[in-house]
C-alpha cells in the first residue's frame, strides 16, 4: 500500500509540476553522461601502465654475518680457495690463502686454485636454526607476493660443499628441479667432473650423510669443464635443510604486483626479526606510479563530478519539496509517523535516481560510444561492467545520502511549521 501511495505520489507531482519534474530528471541523465564521456576521454589518453623492472630489481637480497651487501673486502685481503692436483683431480686444500699451508701446496705450481669471492668472514654468520623462526616470519609477511626464494650457504666446515635451499612455489621447484617437489631430505648433487670433491662418486639414489641429516640423491648433475668451480653444490627444500647448515644470504623475489607498502612492510619486518644480526639488505625497485597515478585521477575526476552536480540537485529537490508541503500536511493529519514520511519521499528519490542513471547508461552506451570513439580510438576499451557499475554505485551513494540529509529537515517539522512557513 505504501509502495501504491509512493507511486501515486510521484505521478500526482508529474502532473502538478511536469517542467520541475523533466528537470530534475535531465539534470541526473546529464551527470551519468558526463561522468561516462570525461573518464572515457581521460583514460584514452593515459599511457598503459608498464612495469619494466628486471627480476632481480624486485627482489631482496639479504647477506647475513655483515653489515655490507657484498662483504668487506679490499685488495690484498685473504680469500677462501680451494686447492685440487691438476694431474689427479685430488682435492689439497681449503682455507684462507694467506696460511703458510696455502704457500707450501701453491708454490711448485701443478695444482688448479679456486677463490671464493665475495664475502670471506662466515665465522658471524648464522646457522639454519638460528634463523628458522625469523624466516618463517618473512615469509609469512611476502605471503602471496612470493615469486621465488632461496637461501645460501655451507653445508660442512671446510665449505667445500655448498647448498641452496628453495621455498618458493611446488609448481616453480617442479620446473627448476622435478625430483624435489614434495620430497623431504632428498637432495640434487651438482658435481664437477675432473675434480675429488665430497661425493663425487655418488649417483642416484644413493644415500647419504651431510651435517647430521642423511639425504637421498634425487639427481646428480655433472658441470661443464668450463664451469668447474672445484666444489658439490646442493639443491634441497627448505624444509629438508640441516640445523647445523650454515647461512650467509637469503633471497626473496617478487610477484609484479606487489605494491610498493608491501615492499616497505617487508623490509620492516626483515629489519625487524634480524635485529640481533648484522645484515646487509638490497630492497626491490618501487613499483613505477605515474600511469597507476593517471588512471587513479580518472576515478577522482568522477567523484568530483559527480559530487558538483548532486549538490545543485539537492538545492533543486529541496525548493521541490519546498513546494509540496500539503502532501505533508495532509500525510501527517492523516497520522503518518516521520519515519513513514521519510521512507515515501526517500523511495521516491531511489526510483526517479535509479530511472535516470539506466536512461543516462542508454542514451551514452547506445548513442555516443561510438561516436566519441571516432575521435577517441581508444574510448570505447575502457568501459566494462566494473566500470559501469563503479559509476552507479558512486552516483547513488552519494546521492542519496545528500537528497536523505535535505529531506529530514522537511520531515521533521510538524503540521503547524508547514502551515506557518
């Protein structure tokens, strides 16, 4: 019955006031029409959004055991080397190279040198369960914008076997290594071919022991001799990697999409959970902002549009109320509560806002698309259900939060005041 007295009363203001009526609604096709052109127009001339950062500018890189990203070292400094018989492949030496055992192996020549560069000081870094818990943390807070991860480091005290460890996606380590995926404590071995190292008589599937954790050779993969770096490195899972495993970096790379607070939220955490030890830290590149920016405006300009137009609405739907104040006077002889009366002119304002945004949505999709599109190749991509929808939802929000605040001052007052004013 409300409803039926709802629609008499917009008929009955039709008929009384026709001109008023056909102005209010133009005013709102006109706004939709507006709003739908200028962002078209806008976003047509707004470069795509480009993200031309390589991997390794959206990636952290985290040396642990110093405050430096690459080490401390200047020439003249000692270096790990390793140290093989040229002849036999027999492994000599591992150590500084400044020791007098060093100088007595290199001294008569026939033995093949490998330096370690980079950082030479892992005494201060860390071993895996000193770090566990503080890179569970990490990873929880990358949470879905992990693009690949690892860490690195020594895997026995001589630092002849080295080790990565993956904790990125299954799909990511079942492409790089398919006999790690889902496996514990299985491991890949990447051995050269002339030199002794540890394990290199070892083929697939047998079993062995490193630090305290025996492992299951999924793989072993034989170096180019151009490649020989006189050392076993490891591939494993995270998840498989010994206590005892010494650390010295870690690396996170990420997904394009993450945004430059999350990166920022990362790196406090990193800060945060290695507090207790020295690092040295490379952030990713930020995200380039300026086309994000530009197509952020367009929803801005909307707004703004939007907002200019209903505010001259509600002044014109105000003075119309204005000029119905013996409806409301006979509504509240007739007892109706101001909630009721509310709710009549308030449903009244979601049907004639709801008729003019579909009329505004008609006459701009069917009518001027494509017109506007002549001058603007690119207008016409731009509008999809998200956008069309955005529109309505701002449009109506705003106004009827505007067109509900105008009328709960005329609903407010009694049958005397209306008479009165």
């Amino acid at each position: 019955m409300w409803l039926l007295l709802i629609f008499k009363n917009i008929l009955n203001f039709i008929k009384t006031k026709p001109l008023l009526f056909g102005f209010i609604v133009i005013s709102q096709v006109i706004c939709i029409v507006a709003v739908f052109s200028v962002s078209g127009m806008i976003d047509s001339l707004t470069p795509q959004p480009t993200d031309d950062r390589a991997d390794w500018e959206k990636t952290f890189l985290i040396m642990l055991g110093t405050d430096e990203l690459y080490g401390k070292y200047e020439e003249g400094d000692p270096m790990l080397a390793r140290v093989f018989d040229e002849k036999t492949g027999d492994f000599l030496y591992s150590g500084l190279d400044n020791t007098e055992e060093y100088r007595k192996i290199t001294e008569n020549g026939g033995v093949s040198v490998f330096p370690q560069s980079g950082q030479t000081d892992y005494s201060a870094c860390p071993k895996y369960k000193d770090i566990k818990k503080k890179l569970d943390n990490v990873i929880k807070v990358v949470g879905n914008g992990l693009s690949d991860g690892w860490i690195n480091g020594y895997a026995d005290d001589k630092y002849m076997v080295e080790y990565s460890a993956y904790f990125d996606t299954d799909e990511n380590i079942n492409y790089l290594f398919p006999g790690l995926t889902g496996q514990e404590k299985y491991v890949n071995l990447i051995i050269p071919s002339k030199y002794k190292v540890p394990f290199y008589e070892c083929k697939n599937g047998d079993k062995v022991k490193i630090g305290n954790t025996q492992y299951v050779v999924s793989k072993v993969i034989i170096q180019e001799p151009n490649e020989e770096w006189g050392r076993t490195v490891l591939h494993l899972l995270l998840s498989s990697v010994d206590d005892d495993f010494v650390v010295y970096s870690i690396t996170i790379q990420l997904t394009d999409d993450v945004t430059n607070e999350q990166i920022l939220k990362i790196s406090d955490t990193i800060k945060k959970e290695f507090s207790d030890i020295p690092i040295g830290m490379k952030e990713p590149e930020p995200q380039p902002l300026l086309e994000k920016q530009f197509n952020n405006m367009i929803y801005v300009v909307s707004i703004i549009i939007i907002g200019v137009i209903l505010l001259n609405i509600s002044r014109l739907y105000t003075y119309m109320l204005s000029k119905r104040k013996n409806t409301l006077m006979v509504f509240g002889l007739c007892g109706a509560s101001k909630i009721r009366m509310f709710a009549i002119y308030f449903i009244e304002v979601v049907l004639t806002f709801a008729v003019s945004c579909i009329i505004g949505y008609l006459l701009f999709n069917y009518c001027l698309l494509n017109v506007i599109s002549v001058l603007y190749p690119n207008f016409e991509f731009f509008f999809n259900t998200k956008v069309y929808m955005s529109v309505f939802g701002a449009y109506m929000g705003f106004g009827l939060l505007i067109m509900g605040l105008n009328i709960i001052p005329m609903v407010r007052k009694t049958v005397v005041e209306l008479k009165r004013s």
